[in-house]
C-alpha cells in the first residue's frame, strides 16, 4: 500500500467514492435529487457524478421531495436501482407518505414480485449551528416504518462500506448521515475500500469491562471521547456502534451488556418514543439477569429541536453520558 | 453608506439597462383544452369509425357493467370487503384500457379494476385486495398492471418514474395513470405532473371526473376553469373528453399514447363522466345528491350511447345484443363461482415478504405465530 492511498479522507467524499463506485460497477444505480447534479450537493457528497455519469445518472430534480421519492418507486419498479438525496432530515417529511405507502410497503403488497432497491441519503442530527429544520434526528419515525432498513455510520469506512451495502441491497434503506461528521478524517484508502459487509451489524468500537454505551452515528464520538475520560474515575467502558437500527443487531448489543452488566443507551434523537427505549426494552428482556443496575437513555429532550445558539444544551455531551454512567448503581457492586 | 452618501463618480458610473427580455417558455395557446368535452358517438365523426373498436368496445362495456354489478353482489354475500363500483364509467375503463399497447403500463386506482381486467388481468386476481387476502393479487409485471393504488394520487410519480426509466433505457413504453376528480386536490398528482413535464416523460394522465369525491363535489374540489386546463400550468396539453363515449375516450387516449410514445411527453386528459353507484357499497349516494341528477346522467349512459350508434350502423342486432350480455353472464357465472371458494391462506405469509433477506427479529415473531398455530392445531 502506498502512502498516498491512506491520505486522510473525510466521511463526505466516502460517501462520494461509494456512488462512484457503485454507479461505475452497476448501470442501474440512478443518483437524484435537489442540487446533487450541477452543484454536487449542498453538502458537494455528489460532487463530480453529474459531470462523470451524465445528467441521466446523476440528476437535478425538482424541489418535490415526494415528487422525487415517488418517481424513484416508479423508477425501481422499472428495474432501476435509485440513491435518492433528500437534502435535510427536516425537508424529508413531504416523502414520507411515498416512503411509507409504497417504498416500504411494495414488497410485501406484491408477495415479493415487486421489489424496492433504493437508498434515500438524509443528511441528520444537529451539531452544524443550522437554523430551524435542518438539525433534527428523525430515525425513529423511519424505525417504526416494518419495510425499512435504518442505517448510519460513524466512521468515514463505515461510510463507504455502509452505503455501498445500501445500494447492492435489494430492501429500501434509510441511509442517516451524520452531518457533523461530513468532515471528519481518517486516513482511508479509496483504492482499496472495506469489504462491503451486509447491513445489520453492530461493532464494538472500544472494548470495555464495566459498562456499555450503546450508540450511533454523531454519538460515537462522544461517547468515545466519554469512554476516555471515565478511565479517569476507574471505569472501563465499552462502546458498541449500532450502525444498523433495522435489523437491530440483538446479538451484539446482547454480548457486550452480558460481559459488563451496565448499559446506557446515547443518541440525540429525544427520548420519549425515542430509539432508546426501544433498545433499553429489548436489552432488558434479553439480558435482565445480567444487569447490575436498570439500563439509562441519554436523549435529545423531548422539545423542537433548539435554535443553534442553545442547541449545546440539548445535544447529549461528554459530561451527561459520563452523570448517567455514574447512575449505574456502583455502590451495589463492591 | 445611504444613496445620498454615494460618491458621486460612482453614482454617475451606474448605467441602468433593461433585463433580459422577457417571453414565455412554452406558447400556452395550444396547450388549452377545447371549450367542450370532444364526441364521437352521435357526431357525424361517427360514421367513419371502425366497425370492429365499436364492437370491440360493446362487448368489453357490457362486461364491465356485469363485472360491477358482480363484484357489489359479492360485498352484500360478505365476499368481498367492499367494492368501489366503476357503473356509469365503463367507458372510460375499457376505452383507456385498450388505448395501450400490450408493453405499456398502467398504473390504476382503488376504482379501475375494470381497466386492469381490459388488460387481460384475471378477474378473480384484480378483486384479491378488496376481497381481503391480500394486499394485491397479481405480479405486476405480468400484465404491466401496477397494484390498484388506494392513497390517492400517490401512484401518479410512480407512472412517471416508470416512464422515464424506460425512456432513460430506450424503450418506447408509455404509462397510463388513473386517478379521479378528487384526487387532483392531492399535492402527489402536482409533483407528478411536474415531474412528467420536466422530464418530457411518456406517460398520459387520465382524470375520471365522475363529479364527486365520496360526497364531495367538484365544486368543492377546484376553482379551475376545468380539471383539463390544470395541464397548461405545467406546460402539457390538456384535453377534454367526454368520458361516456367510449370511442372518443379511445381516441383521445391513443393520440396522447401515440404522443407520448413519439417523444412528444405527457398529456393530462380529463373525463367528463358521471359515478351512478354511491362511492362503495358502504356509502348512501342519497344523502348528498338528487336522483334527478343521477337520472340526467342515465339519458347518457355509455352503453347505450354505443348501442344507438351500433343499431343505426346496422352493426348489431338482437342476436348480436344477447351474444355480449351471455358472454358478460358467462364471466360473471365464472367469477361468482370462484369468489364464492375460500381463498386457501397461509398466516406465515405474513413474515415472508416484508424483506427480501429476512431479520432475526421477524424471523423471531414468526417463530412465535408458528407456535401458536401449531397449539391451534394440537387442540383441533
């Protein structure tokens, strides 16, 4: 391996290099959406496919994002494989009765004659400084959706292989971007990508003995950088990144919370019919005689999305992942 | 730094021009629907139409109608869960219908099973979701008959989708999509539309304008000169037709399907028709509209429309009369038959096609459904 092919590489042109490649190896795979030909995206996650593919590949639709979703089922139902970009978590809702209706629904309505390939691309999550309705966590809707994949990664590999997964799968997928993490680096090879794994796998970041944060996409860092600074006050924690919400890896999550008998479960998403307490309920069905102490949330509040210049306060940082960690019931434990 | 702050060299320096000059993008003129619904039946336009469509048309009217009164008969036998009944619009069903080609698509609504049966769908199949089995009962791909659509409009973006990928992959497909007057209120039938018209997709938009939407009328719905004219906003012609005069429907449909089919995009044709049934069997039609009105519409009913022009022409006599009502008799006799056979259903198919790869977690809840049917069966 050279040196120039571990160049740091940010998760955004990840992202780009996975249609790349996914529309070089396979003709059928349709990019479209608002601003993703000429421009590349307001993001630039589509830079240069319009100019490398053509307009036909690599499309400027109009601003109708049922409209774009819509045309997309009709596209697949033609064969097609279409990577539809909604441009922000907020601006995806006018698609979802497309979304839900039909994309999740074709397969089953049609004993499986008519399959669903798309992957609809939402850039989510706050972080950025957006104003209204460019911050918001909407996984869960998507995860109440039977259907649906839900996927995000957290790491610019996992961006790659991710997504390359989403497109080659024959199911729709909810592809989540974390749009803070566009621009975080790795040093990555683009030559010599990942093996694209199926999604529906967790991965243990950082292995730990006395507790686990179970996380995802913009959380990982944080809990990551939470798991560092617990050394401190002598916990040893692990950190396991979901990456795939639907199918929900139990085994993984299961694993882990059996080998240190404390979880906390962090996302930004609010809490209250939040992800959370779907994966706080599964682990304590599946792991109840393990656990030392009842599994915690740390969640968005449960209030609109703030405006940027309070969203700090709302966003779960570093020093709430580590208050919930110290919650864990210790004390019993000696 | 306010105007009067300006340096004056600055000031001096700005030479106002005109912007560009200003036209329109597409000369709306053409586009405009006519000022009333285009006819054939009892028009001298009549005379020169081919003996063997009209005849074509009877049949597949008279059978349509026998299909409708069918299908209502079977929601009062519980048969069927409910039936949007298509009487008084056969000949929009059956005039599109045979407007395509047998590559086309048609993407239908809740109410178009007849048009879905003129394509050659098994009757039986086309009833599945309003029988309750299953969601739809047919592989679309068999008779290029999309799945009877019920959120309204919704099923438009996917005829334009479809048409464009097959334009995008050198097909010359066309997409019929059907929907009613109600439905153009849905913000789906404009993002399709739109769609269509920027992308010069082949596809034609077919609005059964029936009057009412359940108990709504169009009133109500639009304040569009006519549902036709909404065409010139996207920059696509909009016709008028009128919707029981099956041999002009099947005009105006194949020209818009020739278009579409030559490269010329898409057209939206609105229907002038009356529903005679209420909305479904489940619906009471009187709490909202006058016999009186059901009784103008029936002076113009589509089969007898056909009938009149057919009897003048010499073209049918009794003899021909009684052969298409035994040939629908016939077909309703078969479908009465089979419908009245309980579907064989197997509960586990309820896990087997949410996903194409399968996730432990329905893999687990089929496990359990399996468990309980088995105890069923034990304590059998």
């Amino acid at each position: 391996m050279t040196t120039a092919a571990v160049k740091p590489a940010t998760m955004a042109q990840a992202l780009q290099r996975a249609m790349r490649d996914a529309m070089a190896e396979d003709p059928t795979v349709h990019v479209m959406g608002e601003d993703v030909g000429t421009l590349g995206g307001v993001f630039r996650v589509t830079d240069g496919l319009a100019k490398e593919f053509g307009e036909d590949r690599c499309t400027d639709t109009p601003l109708a994002e049922a409209g774009i979703l819509g045309t997309a089922v009709g596209m697949a139902m033609y064969g097609l494989r279409p990577v539809v970009e909604m441009q922000f978590d907020a601006f995806a809702y006018p698609a979802f009765e497309q979304l839900i209706s039909h994309v999740a629904r074709m397969r089953n309505r049609t004993r499986g004659g008519m399959a669903m390939p798309i992957t609809v691309r939402v850039p989510y999550g706050g972080g950025i400084g957006g104003v209204e309705h460019h911050s918001d966590s909407s996984e869960a809707y998507y995860m109440a959706t039977p259907g649906l994949h839900v996927v995000t990664p957290a790491t610019v590999e996992d961006a790659y292989g991710l997504l390359r997964a989403s497109i080659a799968s024959d199911d729709p997928v909810v592809f989540l971007e974390p749009k803070r993490l566009y621009w975080s680096k790795a040093k990555w090879s683009p030559d010599a990508p990942a093996a694209v794994e199926p999604i529906g796998r967790a991965v243990v970041r950082r292995s730990g003995r006395s507790a686990t944060l179970l996380t995802y996409g913009p959380s990982v860092p944080v809990c990551m950088e939470a798991a560092q600074a617990a050394e401190a006050e002598g916990w040893d924690l692990e950190v396991v990144d979901l990456r795939s919400l639907v199918p929900f890896d139990d085994e993984t999550v299961c694993a882990s919370v059996r080998r240190t008998g404390r979880a906390v479960v962090v996302h930004e998403s609010t809490g209250f019919g939040g992800p959370g307490g779907e994966i706080a309920a599964r682990v304590t069905e599946r792991c109840f005689h393990h656990l030392e102490a009842p599994v915690l949330r740390v969640a968005g509040f449960d209030i609109p999305y703030p405006p940027p210049m309070l969203e700090r306060h709302h966003l779960p940082g570093v020093d709430r992942v580590l208050d919930a960690v110290a919650r864990l019931q210790w004390e019993a434990a000696s | 730094m306010t105007v009067q702050e300006l340096p004056g060299s600055a000031a001096a320096a700005y030479r106002p021009t005109p912007p560009p000059a200003w036209q329109p993008r597409t000369d709306p003129a053409p586009l405009l629907p006519d000022a009333e619904p285009y006819r054939v039946l009892g028009t001298e336009a009549a005379a020169s139409a081919d003996p063997e469509l009209l005849l074509r048309l009877y049949a597949e009217l008279v059978r349509g109608r026998r299909y409708n009164a069918q299908a209502t008969a079977l929601t009062k036998q519980g048969r069927l869960a409910v039936y949007p009944s298509s009487t008084g619009q056969e000949a929009c069903e059956v005039g599109a219908a045979l407007a395509l080609e047998d590559r086309d698509w048609l993407f239908p609504s809740y109410r178009d099973t007849l048009a879905a049966v003129a394509r050659g769908l098994d009757p039986v199949q086309a009833l599945t979701l309003l029988r309750g089995d299953w969601h739809t009962g047919y592989d679309p791909h068999v008779h290029r008959v999309a799945p009877l659509c019920t959120p309204l409009a919704t099923q438009l973006p996917h005829a334009v989708g479809l048409a464009h990928a097959a334009r995008l992959k050198g097909d010359d497909v066309v997409a019929l999509a059907m929907i009613g007057d109600g439905g153009t209120s849905e913000g789906d039938f404009h993002e399709a539309l739109n769609f269509a018209a920027v992308w010069n997709a082949p596809v034609v938009f077919l609005v059964q304008n029936n009057g009412f939407a359940i108990s709504v009328p169009l009133a109500k719905q639009t304040a569009a000169p006519s549902l036709a004219h909404k065409a010139v906003g996207y920059g696509m012609p909009g016709r008028l037709v009128d919707g029981n005069d099956a041999v002009a429907v099947h005009e105006v449909l194949g020209e818009a399907v020739a278009r579409a089919r030559r490269g010329g995009g898409p057209t939206l044709i609105e229907a002038v028709t009356y529903r005679m049934d209420a909305h479904t069997n489940a619906d009471d039609a009187t709490r909202y509209r006058a016999d009186s009105e059901v009784e103008t519409w029936r002076a113009h009913d589509p089969i007898q429309l056909l009938e009149r022009e057919l009897t003048d022409r010499g073209l049918l006599d009794d003899e021909g009369r009684q052969a298409a009502a035994q040939a629908a008799e016939t077909m309703a006799a078969n479908l009465r038959e089979r419908m009245n056979a309980d579907p064989v259903l197997d509960p586990m198919d309820l896990f087997a096609h949410v996903y194409g790869r399968q996730t432990a977690q329905l893999r687990e809840q089929a496990a359990l459904l399996r468990a309980e049917l088995d105890a069923e069966e034990e304590a059998r």
